[in-house]
C-alpha cells in the first residue's frame, strides 16, 4: 500500500467520524446527559448493532481467525456461553438498573453495601478498563506500526497519540450519543470487512460460498465441540461454556462500558430488545470470523505463506495483516485496514466515555450536582486525562520487549472482574446482611491475589507437577467472584438493608 493510500484511507475515514460528530452535537451542544446517557432517547436497533463493535475489538478482529490453528472452532463453545450470559444480564441486571433509573451502574453498590464498597467497585472497573482498552488499543496499533507506519518513518508513539487524538476530538462533546451513531457505522465497516474478506479469500482459492463451508468442515480446523479430559484441556465444553457465562455477566452486565449504552435506551423493553438481538448477531458474527481464521489458513498452505514471527516468537494474531497486507491485492487490503480501524475505534471510543463517566458519576458526584459550565469543564479534563492514561499505559506496554508480560498484565488486569461479579452476586443474592463496608476493599485485594496463586500453581504438567492438577480455563472467574462472595459473607452480619435493592 502507498503512503497517499494509507493518508486518504484515515483522512476520509475521520472526516466521516467529525462529520457526524458535528451534526449529532449542532442542536444538543454539549450537556453532560447527553455525554453520559444519550439524553436516554437511543433507538434500541442502533444501540444493537453499534455494540458489536465495541464486544469483538481490534484483538478479536486478528485474533480470533489467527488462533484457529491451534484451537480450532473450540471458541465458539465460549461464544455459546456468552450468549446465555447475555440473556441472564438483559433479564436479571438490567431491570434492576433500569428500576433504580443508574447512570452508572456501581452506585447500587454503594445503596445495597455502602461508601466503601462503591468506591472500590467504581475502581475496579477504571483501572481493570484503563488496562485492557490500552492493551487491546496497543496491540493493534502494533500490527499497524509494524507492517505500514514503520515504512513512512513514523514513530510509535505519535501513531498512539495521534490515535487517541482523534477519539478524543470526536467523543468529548457528544459522549455517548456521539458514539451510539459512529459505533453503529464503525460496526458496519467491521462486518463488511468480514465478508467481503471471505469473498476475496474464497475468490483466491476458487472457491465459492456453498464450496468454501465445505472446505473448511473437511478441514483439520473446523471442530467446535470438545468433550475430551475435563481436567487437563482448558478447551474442554464445560469449561468453556461456564467461562462464557460468568464472563459475560462480568466484563458485560457489570462493566459501565457496555451497559452505559443500554442504559442510554429509552425503557428497558427496548433495552431488552437490545440486548436480544445484539445476542444474536455477536453469535454469527463470531462464527463468520472464525470461518476467515479457517480459510486464511487454507490460503496460507495453499500458498506457503509462514505464520509471522515477531521477536523470536511466533505470532498467530499477525497472520491475517500478513496476508492482508502482503498477500492481498489493494482493494482486499484496504478492506481489512478498514475493519481493524473500526474495530479498534469502536472499542477505545465507548470505553473513553464510560471511564469518564465513571470517574465523574462515582468520584466527583457530578450527578448529584446542578449542571455549569464548570462542570462541563471538569468532564472535559477527566477525558483528557484518561486519554493520556491510556496513552503512557501502551507506552509502558511498548517499553516492555518480553510480550508474554505484557499479556500477563493484561491477564491479572482481567481479574479485577471476579470481585465485581462477587460484589454484585452478594447484593442480590444475600437479602438478609450487610457487611463491614470498610473492610471490602482489602476482600477485593485479597480475591484476586488468591486466584492468581491459584492459576500459577495448577495445571497438568507431567515434568513438572502442580499443586493443583487441574487446567484452568476461563472458568477461573468463578473462582475469583465465589472468594469474594465468601469474603463478603464473612464480613457480614445481619441487619436491615432496603429490601428493594
């Protein structure tokens, strides 16, 4: 690809973004309602649609397809596991928010268990968010650096701020009715970039659609069912629809991000239709992708096209840039830039606007205040700042030459969700006690680390064996909620607390 391709190509491509941008924000300016839920009037439909761009992300996009080889279709079990997680978040956690009418989504927290644990809650969610939005923003602006910025002299870091740049000149006035319509068209370019990807790779291989399902189920990687040793194969069925429920309900039902956008909706009847049909079409879209990561393969033995291998080690998750951008003629390459640039967009736009919302609801109080120019100010400088968190957190992401730690920060990032899920299973569940608010937080420590030795000392290992001889999958979430939800009991006593929580 020419450089004057690749500058037309994000040129037009946030044009597109300003202009909307523009329009969405000529009549309602810049209030915080609209910023933090859309001034509640989203249309359901769009809401849908626009929040598979911000579940799959930038990593999904190369990921996904590049780890076939080594799982599989085994994914789709997980996927199959989000979907009942999803049903259980729009029937059991969104009536809930929507009868306490929460801009975000934490403050229960701080009704049914108090100041403390509210706090704690709120800051899970911003660091664990930070964290991840950074990693799956940094590795794709790695795939970016690395197979087109390099060429031009462009160093890393002014592609990181420059990309951040731009998120934050779209999202800063708008907020969430901005990006209810830009996800919804990034959502659209994402998709279309799946398609349109298989097309040209069956294309390649003359393949037509009917011939290409037959080709990837004859294939060594289309098995999706595993039911084979429970203990030592993470990949097993169980476990992996289980991780995908608990998952889901974690990183989904209790995250601000993704909520935030269903809580923008205009009653929870529609929001509910939201989530139903955004369920639905999360499931076939992965489907779709794992079925690229199939055929890219094919194409790839077809053509003795050797997966990547970036500082000695072998990278799956840069195959499908491999090829797209080395193996693809323009028109294909382009429509791949295209997805992961929406992709990623989509992602670290919603997740910026829900930090923000977050920190100016739970710390600040903003919701409780009479709205100023002031405090439009103050919303304005906390977007600011957590654009420049996520900017020095990819920098020290960069800075590390050893990926696997990286990819362990993300990991023990990740686990931060476990107390959540924790936090919020003890609220609902347990109607009768109230714990010691100020001892939460050291729970919410404590939960983690636990599971974390947990992780590190269990696993099927015959040279070597573990303290705990089983492999743990995603189902370890489980664990993590469940020593919170043990935690909090024991903290706890009876008392009265408002039964309509």
């Amino acid at each position: 690809m020419q450089p004057i391709t690749i500058l037309l190509f994000f040129v037009s491509y946030f044009i597109v973004l300003f202009g909307i941008s523009y329009f969405m924000n000529k009549k309602s300016g810049s209030s915080n309602d609209t910023f933090f839920k859309a001034n509640s009037k989203s249309p359901w439909y769009l809401v849908a649609f626009g929040m598979i761009g911000t579940a799959l992300s930038g990593v999904t996009f190369i990921s996904v397809p590049g780890a076939v080889e080594a799982n599989q279709f085994a994914y789709f079990q997980f996927i199959l596991g989000n979907a009942i997680g999803f049903i259980i978040v729009a029937t059991v956690l969104l009536p809930l928010y929507y009868k306490l009418n929460l801009t975000s989504i934490y403050t229960y927290i701080e009704q049914r268990l108090g100041y403390f644990s509210y706090k704690t809650a709120s800051f899970i969610f911003l660091l664990s968010r930070t964290i991840g939005s950074a990693f799956r923003l940094y590795l794709v602006v790695l795939v970016l650096q690395n197979f087109v910025f390099n060429t031009y002299g462009i160093p890393f870091w002014a592609t990181v701020l420059i990309s951040l740049g731009l998120i934050f000149a779209y999202t800063y006035k708008g907020g969430l009715k901005t990006i209810i319509i830009t996800d919804t068209l990034q959502t659209l370019f994402l998709v279309s970039s799946v398609f349109f990807t298989i097309y040209f790779v069956c294309d390649s291989l003359n393949l037509g659609f009917s011939e290409a399902i037959v080709e990837i189920d004859a294939s060594k990687y289309s098995k999706i069912f595993f039911f084979e040793d429970f203990i030592g194969s993470g990949q097993h069925f169980v476990k992996q629809i289980l991780g995908g429920v608990f998952v889901t309900i974690a990183m989904v039902g209790l995250d601000q991000d993704l909520m935030q956008k269903n809580l923008s909706c205009k009653n929870i009847k529609e929001a509910q239709k939201n989530m139903f049909t955004f369920t639905g079409i999360f499931v076939i879209i992965n489907l779709f992708f794992l079925s690229v990561g199939a055929l890219l393969y094919l194409f790839a033995t077809k053509n003795n096209i050797p997966v990547p291998v970036l500082d000695g080690a072998v990278r799956t998750d840069l195959l499908f840039p491999e090829i797209a951008f080395n193996h693809f003629a323009l028109i294909p390459a382009v429509v791949f830039l295209l997805g992961l640039t929406a992709a990623t967009f989509a992602t670290t736009d919603s997740a910026l606007t829900a930090l923000t919302t977050s920190f100016c609801i739970d710390f600040l109080g903003m919701e409780k205040k009479e709205e100023t120019k002031n405090t439009v100010k103050t919303r304005h400088l906390v977007h600011i700042g957590f654009s420049l968190a996520i900017f020095f957190v990819i920098l020290i992401f960069n800075s590390l030459t050893n990926q696997s730690v990286v990819k362990l920060i993300f990991k023990v990032a990740s686990y931060t969700y476990g107390p959540l899920l924790g936090l919020f299973a003890f609220g609902i569940l347990v109607k009768n006690r109230s714990v010691k608010d100020k001892l939460v937080p050291f729970i919410c420590l404590l939960s983690p680390a636990i599971t974390f030795l947990i992780s590190m000392n269990s696993g099927i290992d015959a040279e070597a064996p573990k303290l705990i001889p089983y492999a743990f999958a995603e189902e370890l979430i489980i664990v993590n909620g469940l020593i919170t939800f043990i935690g909090l009991y024991l903290i706890s006593k009876k008392g009265e607390i408002n039964t309509d929580l």
